[in-house]
C-alpha cells in the first residue's frame, strides 16, 4: 500500500520545535501527530516525543 505524510512545525524556540503532522493511509485511517523535538549544536535530534491520535479515514 501507499501513504502520505504532511507535516509542518508550530513553533520554535531555542532549539525546541513543535511539529504536527497527519499521515493517511488510504484504505485505512489517518493519524494526527504532534511531536516535540529539541535539537543539539549539530541539529540532530536530542529529544523526542509524539502523540498520536487515529481518526476514521476522510475525517
């Protein structure tokens, strides 16, 4: 199967981004997801967390 992936960040703050995205999966369901990431010096990822929540497809 095929999915897609949209994401976009909320907010940034001193090396802090809030990003949410939607993943949909077409003959299943969709996700919301929020995620807090907080980067290092080299921009690699030093913390992460995510929420994710299923919705029914096309909601």
């Amino acid at each position: 199967g095929s999915w897609t992936f949209e994401w976009r960040i909320l907010r940034e703050d001193a090396g802090w981004f809030l990003v949410q995205g939607r993943t949909e999966y077409p003959a299943e369901r969709d996700y919301l997801n929020l995620w807090i990431v907080q980067l290092d010096q080299d921009g690699r990822a030093e913390e992460f967390t995510e929420w994710y929540m299923p919705r029914p497809h096309g909601g």
